[in-house]
C-alpha cells in the first residue's frame, strides 16, 4: 500500500519548507503531487511517498564524478 504525505510532511521529511513545496507545485521543480479535488485550485495536496523519494534521489550530487 502507498503511503501518501502532506505539504508538511514532505516539508519535514526534505527539509524545504512548505513555500518552497507550493511554489514547486506552480513552477514544476518539486516533487510530483495529487490534487484530490481535479480542475480545482484548493483542496488537499498529497505526495506520494515513492515519488518524493525518487524526487530526492534525482536530486544526488556526486563531487568525486564532477556532478554537483
């Protein structure tokens, strides 16, 4: 079974705040993310914990191969 995560789950999970979060989800840097209610600016927003963590995963820096 999936586990879904708020906003502030995530935000304390990765360490971003819940700003960042938002605007991630207006200009597509962050992570992926449900709207519960489609077609409709409010309502709740919830991540997928295996996309958060593939999200992280993208995000690895490695300085030893040059990739920062």
């Amino acid at each position: 079974m999936e586990r879904f995560l708020t906003t502030g789950q995530v935000a304390t999970l990765t360490g971003v705040s819940e700003s960042y979060l938002e605007k991630g989800r207006i200009y597509g840097y962050g992570p992926p993310f449900i709207r519960l209610r489609p077609g409709s600016k409010s309502g709740a927003i919830r991540y997928r914990l295996s996309a958060v963590m593939h999200w992280l995963e993208e995000r690895q820096c490695d300085p030893e191969a040059g990739h920062v």
